[in-house]
C-alpha cells in the first residue's frame, strides 16, 4: 500500500507541474471514490490546494452530507456545501416539454452526474484549477459512469485501481493519521442518485466482480478458464458481456497515474 500511495501522489504532483496546475477541485460525495482521491490530492498538493464541493439533490442521505462534510474539516479543505435539485427540476421539466412524457429514470440519474460535472468544470475554468474525476477501475470497466457527468476531469488519480483495492488503501492510510471518518469506508457503496440506490443493485459484490475482471483484463484468462477457477458461470458471463459493451464509454475517459 505504501508504495502505491507514494506513486500515486508523486504522479499526480508531476502531472500537476508538467501542465501547470496548482490547485484541483474535485466533487466531495460522501462516498469512498472522491474521499481516498481527495486525501490523495492533499498529500500531493498541500490541503490548501484541493476545493471540494458536495453537490447534494433529494438524494443524498444526511450520512453523505456528514461526511463530505467531516472529511473536509479534518482535512481543512476549502469546502462547499451546494444545493443542485433547483437545476435539475428545471432541466427535467424542460426535457418532460420536448419529449412530450416524463423523461425516463435514467435520463434523470444522468442529469444529476452531468450538472454535476458542469458545476465542476465552471471551476475549473474560473480559477484554472484541475478537475479529477474519482471513478475506480471496477466501475469504469462495467461502464458504471456517467459520460460528460463523473467522467469529466483532467485526470483519474484512482482509475486503475478496483474498488477492494480502494477500501484496502483507505484503511492503510487512515492507520497513518486519520484523515477520513470510518463511516465512509464501512458505508455501502452508492451513486445516489435515485431513492435507495446501492452499487450492488446494478453490480455483482465488489469483492466478486473485481476477482473476476483481475483474470478477465489483467491475467488474459479465458471465460472459461474464469469459469473453471470455481466462479459462477452466469455472472462470469454477464461480466464479460458488459465489460465489451461498455469500451465506447473507455475509450472517452481520462488518462489513470499508473503505480
């Protein structure tokens, strides 16, 4: 874990300098992603450098907005708390006008990430900071991401990392001082974007779908040798399935720091 930690933060420090950015701004959601990124920013640039911003809509629980808010004060980010849901009743009642019915849930999910991703790059332009996006490898693989929403960014800091390994260097980092409350490590995993939303609603666990995309992408097994291995051949196959329909969303992302 340390020696990841000390490429990943030493990458983002070069990749700063060499296109000339001091400062990065990044959304703080309450969830693992944009916490372990943000703590990565900060050992990188210095606290003062990073601004986080929780974008909350109905949909975000309290316990996101606790956190976000506990991780920027531990960690004495410039931190902002805005209220977006105004944007979006506005931008779905506009889109229920032109489609002539209400816009379908996952128009609507979209729009929050996209306002989002809006908000976040106005930032960036107004005060030349460099926007990272948070998503992991787990996700991006499984094309668990918003295009022109929480894809937006300069950067990836954490993108070649799957989310077990993300929890693993949460928990080594939080053993060196603490910079994140234990609920955001414990919590399950959500976007939030729709009433009780869960990763695993959409996703296999974490802990089986990142066992199996490790030998689908980086090992170069064979579906059936992933099948032979003991893993369940229905959710080995409907992995692999989504893992190639998903590479036009890929090819779109921004770069990940290798480590």
């Amino acid at each position: 874990m340390e020696k990841i930690w000390k490429n990943l933060t030493e990458g983002l420090k070069l990749y700063c300098k060499n296109n000339n950015f001091t400062d990065i701004v990044l959304g703080l959601s309450g969830g693992i992603d944009s916490a372990i990124t943000s703590i990565l920013a900060k050992d990188a640039l210095g606290a003062e450098h990073v601004h986080a911003l929780m974008m909350k809509t109905k949909h975000t629980s309290d316990l996101s907005l606790k956190i976000a808010a506990e991780i920027a004060k531990i960690n004495q980010f410039d931190y902002q708390e805005l209220n977006i849901e105004p944007l979006i009743e506005q931008q779905s009642s506009f889109l229920k006008k032109v489609f002539n019915e209400n816009p379908k849930n996952i128009v609507l999910e979209n729009l929050q990430a996209r306002e989002r991703g809006k908000i976040l790059m106005a930032f960036s332009n107004q005060y030349h900071y460099l926007l990272l996006a948070c998503g992991n490898k787990s996700e991006i693989a499984m094309g668990y991401c918003t295009l022109y929403g929480d894809t937006c960014g300069g950067l990836a800091p954490i993108g070649n990392l799957y989310k077990s390994e993300i929890f693993d260097l949460a928990n080594w980092r939080n053993s060196l001082s603490k910079v994140l409350p234990i609920e955001v490590i414990n919590r399950a995993p959500s976007a939030e974007l729709s009433p009780n939303q869960k990763d695993e609603d959409t996703l296999p666990p974490y802990k089986i779908l990142d066992k199996i995309l490790k030998r689908f992408i980086d090992d170069k097994q064979t579906q059936a040798q992933i099948i032979a291995d003991g893993f369940d051949a229905v959710t080995v196959d409907w992995i692999i399935k989504r893992y190639q329909s998903q590479s036009f969303k890929r090819q779109q992302l921004p770069s990940a720091l290798k480590f």
